[in-house]
C-alpha cells in the first residue's frame, strides 16, 4: 500500500470536508475521492459516509486512523533514524502570546541550526490547540496553564510565566499600595476570550470573592487588548512576557496584584502515545536548556 494513501485519509479524516483535504495536500478533490476509493477498496469497508455537507468517519475508518497515524510515524522515525542530519517537519500549535513574544528566537535558531527541518507554527485558543494536539494535527503543542496531571499526554513544563496586572499610568488605581478583588467590581477589565486558560482562573478566583467583574471589552487578540487598555479602557491581566516593551517604556503600569492562585505555566504538550521525533526533541532540549540558563 502506498504511503500516499494513508497520508490523504489521515489528513480528510482531520478535516472532515474533501474540498479542504484536496487545498490543504494539493490535489484536485477527484484525486482525494479517487484516493480514498483505493483504500476502501484494499480494505473491501466504507471509511467515510455523508454527514450533512460534509463528512464523517465510519467505525471501520476510526479504527484505521489510529493504525495509519502509527504507521507514518513510524515511517518517519525509520527515515529520521538513517538519516546523519535532522529533517523532516515539525507542526507546533500555539497561542497568540506565545508566537509573538516567547518562541520567535527559539524558532529562528532552530531554523540555523536545521536548515533541512521544515517548522510551523499555528495559532489557536487553548481548546483547539488541544484537540489538535489529540488528533495529530499538531506534532507538539505550547501554551500556558496551570499544572496538572493527564495519561494521556506528556506535558513539559518549560517555565513559570507571571500574570500582570496592568493599566494606563494614569488609571485611578495606578498607584494603588495593594489590589483587591472587589475593585474589578468598579473598575472596567478588558478580558481575553472565554477559553483562556488564564481567564478562567482570575473569574474563578472573583468568584471566590463574590466578585462578578465589570468587562468592558472581550477580545481574541493580546495586541488588541494591548491597544484598547492604551486607550484607556481598563485593566487587563496578561503574561509578563506579552506587556514586557509596553512596561519598559512606561506605556503601561503593572499594579501591585498577584494572588497565589495565579499561577501559570508554559507548557510542551505531545501526546504520550506519540513517537517523538528527533525535530521535536531537539526544539524541547533547546526550550529546556535555554530555561534552565
């Protein structure tokens, strides 16, 4: 069986849709149809059926995923382990504050030292990063969260990541000795999006209180919300390494607030089940050498 085969199933069984599969490998969608015809018909099963507009897998394509995904990292480790230099590709899924103000120099000398390694990577929120990292769309996955214990997934902690609270220099509580919760009850928060980890611990940690805050704006985008606490409208808790120029520069106040129950972690997330190519152990031994420096 051709590996090629097992590639356009594994990536139709990502997507659920021929016409995304066939834009995202470069076929024509006649080619992936025709493609998956052969391989449901060396294995004499249906793999996909109909669902709406798109499509779903059947119980027999389920359990040929899992096969398919363990035959092409295997053939991957099997190249990879002939090979005297590192190729291959690495997908790593990760969030907006990652990308722009954590990973940048980590990526660029991976990129001198590998020339030959083909590495992306894709931004999402902490629930799509996730499940891409489950379902194999993504190698490897790096995001901040709190500490905790799963089976199924190895998690690297890399480095504890501060939360800041800041504003404007002249925000009225800007020179406040000591933040309290209840003043998020009479001041604006400009919030990040519902599914951030670090959102959903600073609302659990008001709710503690009895506090609901005041949002004044939800965004999905660190720079945005960067730029509408700039204008003035409000606090806002983000990563240390997210608001380190603005702070530098005296754009921004980081207030005196940090409750214990704020913690967070930057995170190499694979799953544990997954063989770990040698692309993927070196960005981590670099991530992990650069932190312990």
């Amino acid at each position: 069986m051709e590996l090629t085969l097992l590639r356009t199933f594994t990536e139709t069984a990502r997507l659920l849709h021929i016409t995304r599969a066939a834009d995202a490998l470069g076929y024509a969608q006649s080619s992936i149809t025709a493609q998956i015809r052969k391989l449901e018909q060396h294995y004499g099963v249906p793999l996909f059926e109909r669902n709406g507009r798109g499509i779903r897998l059947t119980p027999a394509g389920r359990e040929l995923l899992d096969y398919a995904r363990r035959i092409l990292d295997l053939e991957e480790e099997s190249r990879q382990a002939v090979s005297a230099d590192i190729a291959g590709s690495l997908t790593v899924g990760t969030i907006e504050s990652m990308a722009a103000f954590y990973l940048p120099p980590y990526i660029r000398r991976m990129k001198e030292l590998f020339p030959r390694t083909g590495l992306l990577l894709q931004t999402g929120n902490e629930a799509e990063l996730l499940q891409g990292v489950q379902t194999g769309q993504y190698d490897a996955g790096i995001w901040l969260e709190r500490q905790k214990n799963d089976p199924e997934l190895v998690r690297i902690v890399l480095r504890e990541e501060p939360l800041l609270l800041v504003a404007r220099p002249d925000h009225p509580l800007a020179g406040t000795e000591q933040i309290q919760p209840d003043d998020f009850a009479r001041h604006a928060w400009v919030a990040p999006e519902r599914s951030c980890s670090y959102r959903n611990m600073f609302v659990e940690l008001l709710a503690e209180h009895g506090i609901k805050p005041q949002v004044s704006c939800e965004l999905g985008s660190v720079e945005a919300i960067k730029r509408c606490v700039l204008h003035g409208l409000g606090l806002a808790l983000l990563p240390a390494c997210a608001v380190a120029a603005e702070l530098k520069d005296g754009r921004l106040r980081k207030l005196a607030f940090s409750p214990p129950e704020l913690r967070i972690y930057v995170q190499l997330v694979y799953p544990a089940d997954r063989w770990v190519s040698k692309t993927l152990a070196a960005l981590t031994a670099m991530l992990q050498l650069s932190e312990a420096d």
